[in-house]
C-alpha cells in the first residue's frame, strides 16, 4: 500500500509540475485569468451540458436494469461516482463500485455493478468510434506536424484494434463482469461472482435486452457524445469569439483519448493542458487556446466532483444513521 501511495502522488506531483510549466509557457497565470473572464457566464451552460451527460450515461446504465429504479438516485449515484474516480488515481476501480454502492437502497449492488460492466463495454465501443472520426478529421483537414500525423495513425490503429477486440467479445458473449471481478484480490468481493455471473446471463440473454433496451443504450451513448462536443464547441467560441466546430470536435476527440489513457492522473492534471495545447496549436488556434480549454475543463471537472462528494457523504450519513437507529 505504501508502494500504491508513493507511486499515485508521484503521479500527481508530476502532473502539477507538468500544469505549472504550461500555464507559464503561454503566458502565466494572467492567460489562465483572460480565458476565464471569457468564459464568463458561459459557464452555467457549460456546467448545465455536463449535467446532461451525467444524464445520457445514466440512462444507459438504466436501460440494463431489470427492475425500475428512480432517475434521480441513479444520476446521483453516476456524479457521486465519477467524482470519486475523477479526484482518485484509482479511475474506474474506484467510481464504478461507487456507483453501485451508492444504489443500493434500490436495487442489488452486484446487479448495478454488472450493468455498469455492460454499460462500460458498450461506451468503449461509442469512444472507439468518435475517437476515429476525431483522427480522421485531424490528418484530413489539417497540415499536421509528423510527429502528430504519426501519433494520429497509431490511435487509429489502437481504435481499431478495441473495435476488432470488442466484436469478438460479443461474439464469444463471455460473463466479462464475473471474469473480472473473480481476478479482483478482495475476497467479498470473489464471493458474489456467482451473483454476477447469474445476473449477465440473464440480462445479455433475454429478448428484451437485445430490443428496446440495446436501441435506448445506444441512442444515450450516442447522445452522451453529441452534448460532449457540443461543449467542445461552446467552449473554444467563447474563447475564441469564433465558431469553429471541425476544431473543437477534434479537441473533443482527443480530450477523450487522455480520459482513457491518463485516467490514473486525478483531474488529468497536466496532461490534459499539454496534448490539449500542442494540438490546438497544430489545427491553427491561437497561441494558449488549447491550455485555456483544458482549463476550463478542469473547473468543470472539480465542481461536478465537489457535488458529487457531497452526494456520497450525504448517502453515506444517511446510511450511518439507518444503522445506528435503535430498533423500538
């Protein structure tokens, strides 16, 4: 553990070190402080977009559900979850138990949690794809760097390469959550694989699953990444005073790219604002654009994860007290 600890704040400090030097390379902290005023009010919207995110996730996860449960407590449970996995180094191992846990009061924790499995593999699938698009939008339309057009193909080729592993998954439809989970080293959590297991084949074998349910999964993913580049979108206009959408639906593209990859960097902390700027510049955005929008990101970011921190200790001191309420 104390290995873990070492290695998760050296991944940090690195990352504070990396935000510090980029921030002062377009232009300190008053760059930082002119793309802000910029953003301005613009910003409620901003927050208001990544609400409607938190939502279409939501409504996947749901669509895997075989019993109904409250909207609000499952949105609830995404943003408390996300949280948690945005501010940790431990990324998905931390927000999607999270999320299950924090349903629980509605429906069967192992239940939520192989939904969020489904859930998960069917957003990877969507994240191959707007990330090709992004890719190849980049090398079309853009006179690129080689470094850059290189580094271009080769996320083409791991895209492609999560495509080709997701189509045989599907076809093989192995109990993916069960297998997973029965690796974890936590002995409770071994123990409720068989639950796990019984829950994926029942979901991912029944009609419905494949019907109406598989259709509305798809339409919120696909949604999910529509608002995600329409804030793309929002955010480089009120920088730039310009609408410039082939550009922020690359930003967008490659914004993703670093959740996945950078995941264990809590905040994408420094890495964000690096890629973010170098590509910026290579599409033809001014000088410091692409640091301010990471930025602005960032704010984001941390004022969902503060809601979603107050969210899990307000479950959490609910569940205290159901605990510690005498039995009359």
């Amino acid at each position: 553990m104390s290995r873990r600890s070492l290695t998760n704040s050296a991944v940090t400090a690195i990352g504070i070190v990396l935000l510090a030097w980029q921030v002062r390379d377009v232009g300190g902290l008053a760059t930082v402080r002119d793309g802000l005023g910029r953003v301005g009010a613009g910003f409620g919207l901003i927050m208001a977009l990544a609400f409607v995110r938190f939502a279409l996730r939501t409504c996947a996860w749901v669509a895997l559900f075989e019993r109904k449960v409250p909207l609000r407590a499952a949105i609830a449970a995404t943003i408390s979850g996300d949280a948690l996995g945005n501010i940790t180094p431990l990324g998905l191992a931390a927000s999607e138990p999270a999320k299950a846990v924090y349903l629980r009061p509605h429906m069967d924790a192992t239940q939520a949690l192989a939904a969020l499995f489904a859930e998960n593999f069917f957003y990877s699938v969507s994240v191959a794809l707007y990330v090709i698009a992004g890719a190849i939008a980049m090398i079309a339309a853009f006179d690129l760097p080689a470094r850059l057009q290189q580094a271009g193909i080769a996320v083409l080729g791991l895209m492609g390469a999560v495509l080709v592993g997701a189509c045989w998954i599907a076809w093989q439809r192995p109990a993916a959550a069960s297998a997973i989970v029965s690796r974890l080293p936590s002995a409770r959590l071994r123990r409720v694989v068989d639950r796990v297991r019984d829950f994926e084949a029942r979901t991912y074998g029944s009609p419905g699953h494949k019907g109406a349910r598989l259709g509305l999964l798809a339409a919120s993913e696909l949604g999910f990444h529509l608002v995600s580049f329409l804030e793309a979108w929002l955010i480089l206009s009120l920088l730039t005073g310009e609408s410039q959408p082939l550009q922020a639906f690359v930003l967008d593209s490659v914004n993703r790219v670093i959740n996945v990859v950078f995941k264990v960097v809590p905040l994408r902390v420094g890495v964000d604002e690096v890629s973010s700027e170098q590509v910026a510049a290579a599409i033809g955005l001014a000088r410091g654009v692409g640091t301010q929008a990471a930025l602005v990101r960032k704010v984001r970011m941390t004022a969902w994860a503060a809601v979603g921190l107050v969210l899990w200790a307000t479950r959490a001191g609910a569940t205290t007290r159901t605990i510690d309420r005498p039995r009359v």
